[in-house]
C-alpha cells in the first residue's frame, strides 16, 4: 500500500492513523527558526467523525487508507440494516443503522446517495446534497399566505422534521438541501 | 486555470506599503554607514544543516538558503558593515508563514557585541512596525516559567511529558533538540511579543549554529544567539559569529553525520568560508531578518499571500 509524506499531506487524502482510516483536513507548516520542522494536521477519524489535531515531524510518513466513495442506490432498511447497491453491477452492500446515522433522515428507497467503502464496507453515508421528499405530516396550510414570514415544522416521509412555510400542505412533495437540513422549495408534481 | 489567475495576490497598496519600507531599511543603513551588497544565488555547494534543504541545480549547484557564507567571505577581505536584500530558497518548506523562495534581510555590524545588534535590530524593526517596546527573556527562564523545567538540564523524559501534556503527537521518539523546539515553536512563540518586540536569549550550546559560546549568569555554557519574536511570529536569528574555523570544521563536519544519519544528501563543506574564517573574520554580530513576515507584521497580515505579488500555489 502507498504512503503520504507530511509534505505530501493534502485536504481530501484518506489515511490510516493508529488503526483507524481518516482523512486530512488541513496541514500546516511549522518550523522554529532553526531545527526541525512540524507538520500540524488536522484529521477526521472517518470510523467516529471526530476531528483531532496531530503534530508530525515533517518527513514522517502515513500508509494510504482504502477508502473510496461509491455512488449507490438506497434500496431498503430491514430494520437492522440498511441496503444499498451500484447501480452498474448490481452489487449490493449493507450498512448498520449506526453507520448510517443521521444520513438516514433524507434516504428515500431508490434515491442515489455516496457510500463510504473502506476495505470494501461501508465507513459511512452521505445522502446527496439536495433531496424531494414528501410531508406526511403538517398544520393545514394557510392559503394565498406566500408573502408573509412565518414557518412551522412538517415531518417528511424519511422521518425527517423540517421547518416549512405556512403555505405548504400535507402531502405535497418539497425540496430539502440535507447538508443544512432547510426547506428550500416547493416541487410542482 | 481560471482566466483571473494572472492578477497578483496581494493589494497593490501592500505593495506600495512594502517597497516604503524597503527605501526606509536602506535609507537607515546608508546613514549608519553600512555598504549594500549582493552576493550569488547559486553556489557550488550551499549550507550542511540537516534540517535546511537547499534547491540542486543540476551542473551549476545549489540555490542558496542564506548569503550567510558569502558576506563572511567579504567581511574577511575587510568590507566592514554589510548587508544585503537577498532572494533565497529553502525546498520543502511551504506553509502560512513559509514560502520556498522568500526575501532574507542579512546584516553584520564589524565590532557589535550581541547586545548592540539587538538594539540595531530593534531600530530596524521599528521602521516597519512603529516604535514598539523591547523586552528581553532567556530562553532557560522562558521554559522554567511557562513548562516549569530547566531546558538545559532536564531529562529528554521530562521534556517528552511537557510536549505530551500541551501537543497531540503523532510520534514517541525525538532527539532532545527536537522536543526542545517542538516546546519552543508551539508552546512558547506563539505567545511571545503579543505586543512588543521580544529577544530571545542564551539558546542550549548544541543549537548554536554559527555563534559562539558563552557562560550564562548561572555559569552554563550557551548559545551567543538570539531570535526576534513579535505577534507570535518569529522574525529574526542573530549570532556573535564564530571566529574559530577549527571549531566552524568541527561543526559542519557533525552535520554532515547527522545528514549520513538521517539519509540526507551529503554536501561538500564550503571551503572557502573556512579558509576566510581561517585568514580571519573581525569581531562581529550578524542577524538573519525574513523580510516578508516583517512587512506582513507591518500591514496587519497574518498571511504572506497579502504582502508577496505572486505566490507560489498551494500546496492543499
């Protein structure tokens, strides 16, 4: 397996950190006026999402990880699992509830979203940026108010609550942007 | 590439800001009498420091990482006072506050002991930033206040502790010279000169360098080297410069075991330096300045993207 230099550290490189694949999300540079230079890097352990800040001697090496994103389709959720497969060779993977996580809100049967594989499992899911789901459950809308502010919660489908306009009624299909977890729009159906 | 790519990086008017500044610097050294010069860029061989990396030139040699070899050459031929506004070049250095090719302020005064340098230093300084006050720390004190440990006496276990307790480290191992300016670069600086121009004095003797050695007030053997901090930056490395070419040999030739040690390239030492320093070097002090951090300082920056026209990209 390949490995990275410190000065080849860059934001978006997957590698392995005391036995858990991460990925850098800033390298910094430092060196005191004479002696030895560092390397400040901050990494996302991609196993627990948590962010930590190590100090390498600049030179120093990290293996590669094996991880790759893989866009798939979510098929269903079994109740222990969710699965998922690639729309080009049918293959199929599942992913623990716990792997998954909040991803799930926004996952609805036959929509696309990216799977981590790391090692060939899924290390986590992230849905795509914007999805159209359905509100399945709301206050009755308040008609011709499109103008005025004002918003209550509606929750969709996926089981995801949103905060929506008071025009938008049960039943209607709105779009969400998943990475801010906000109403955008409404989908004319 | 985007069809904007062209433009320069930082402000036209921080580029105005800066060549001010640089017509203050040489207006200030025309007064006090010292003479500009220039010396190569490229060199046959360049400098032995295991933790300095210079650019080869294939068939010509090697971009130089400081005019330091240079200037004591002509210093020994009789210059008096010198310095010099040099480009030089460091590979593998790349960061906020680093650039591979950066602009170096380099000047030795004939006759300064290292405490006049530092006044001259502290003048300098003040060009560019406005007048700021001085303090001075010993770099022992430093680390008994701030670390509670003697820097110069302590265990490497202790100093491998203090490192442990402040940084989250991705390594064990590390000679006592590393711990020590791990602490120093990432515990200590950044909170020296918060809001004055602090020297730091009296480094541990294996970091001397070029300088010479003295005894301390407590009657250990140090450095006679001193570093300019302010913001959290670190800004300058002076020297009483060292005389002794036996001692300047010895040196260079333990670097040189540290390169064979570390796998580095092997350099050739710069015998001419040595034979100038043989022939005779007048007593005198010499500081090394990075410029661009100085005019970073001085418009307000904690980027040098905003004080140099074109950058190298980034390495992200």
């Amino acid at each position: 397996m390949a490995s990275y230099s410190t000065n080849e550290f860059k934001s978006g490189l997957k590698v392995m950190l005391d036995g858990d694949p991460c990925m850098i999300l800033e390298n910094e540079f430092v060196k005191p006026g004479k002696g030895q230079a560092f390397n400040r890097v901050k990494l996302r352990n991609l196993k627990t999402n948590r962010v930590s800040e190590k100090t390498f001697k600049s030179g120093d090496s990290l293996e590669s990880a094996d991880v790759f994103d893989c866009e798939m389709q979510y098929l269903y959720n079994d109740g222990d699992f969710h699965h998922f497969m690639e729309p080009e060779n049918f293959e199929q993977h599942q992913a623990s509830n716990s792997t998954v996580g909040d991803a799930a809100l926004w996952l609805k049967e036959q929509d696309l979203c990216t799977v981590t594989l790391y090692n060939g499992t899924p290390l986590a899911v992230t849905p795509l940026n914007f999805v159209e789901l359905e509100v399945v459950e709301t206050e009755p809308g308040v008609r011709g108010d499109t103008a005025t502010g004002g918003n209550k919660p509606a929750r969709l489908s996926t089981g995801a609550t949103v905060k929506v306009p008071l025009f938008v009624n049960q039943g209607e299909i709105i779009r969400c942007d998943t990475r801010s977890g906000e109403y955008v729009s409404r989908v004319k159906g | 590439m985007s069809t904007e790519d062209w433009r320069p990086g930082a402000p036209l008017e921080n580029l105005r800001r800066r060549a001010q500044i640089l017509a203050r610097i040489r207006a200030y050294f025309a007064a006090a009498q010292v003479l500009e010069v220039e010396t190569p860029q490229l060199c046959p061989t360049t400098v032995t420091d295991p933790h300095l990396h210079s650019m080869q030139v294939p068939g010509h040699g090697y971009l130089q990482t400081s005019p330091e070899y240079a200037m004591k050459r002509l210093l020994a031929a009789g210059s008096g006072s010198i310095y010099q506004i040099a480009r030089v070049f460091r590979a593998d250095e790349m960061g906020r506050r680093h650039h591979p090719e950066f602009t170096m302020l380099e000047w030795y005064r004939v006759g300064f002991t290292l405490d006049q340098l530092i006044d001259d230093v502290a003048a300098l300084a003040c060009l560019a930033l406005g007048e700021t006050r001085c303090v001075r720390h010993r770099y022992r004190d430093l680390f008994r206040t701030r670390l509670g440990l003697d820097p110069l006496r302590c265990s490497i276990d202790e100093l491998r502790a203090a490192a442990r307790r402040y940084i989250d480290l991705a390594f064990d191992e590390a000679d006592r010279d590393t711990w020590l300016e791990l602490l120093m670069g990432q515990v200590i600086e950044p909170t020296l000169g918060i809001d004055t121009l602090s020297f730091v004095v009296d480094y541990p003797p294996s970091q001397a360098a070029l300088a010479r050695l003295h005894l301390d007030a407590e009657g250990q053997v140090v450095a006679s080297r001193f570093e300019l901090y302010h913001r959290g930056v670190e800004l300058a490395n002076g020297y009483h410069e060292l005389l002794d070419a036996d001692e300047q040999r010895a040196r260079f030739a333990a670097d040189l075991r540290e390169r064979a040690a570390r796998g580095l390239p092997a350099i050739a030492i710069d015998e001419p330096l040595l034979a100038a320093l043989k022939s005779g070097l007048p007593d005198c002090s010499g500081v090394a300045l990075g410029l661009d951090r100085l005019f970073m300082l001085a418009v307000g920056s904690d980027s040098l993207r905003e004080v140099i026209a074109f950058s190298p990209p980034e390495n992200r």
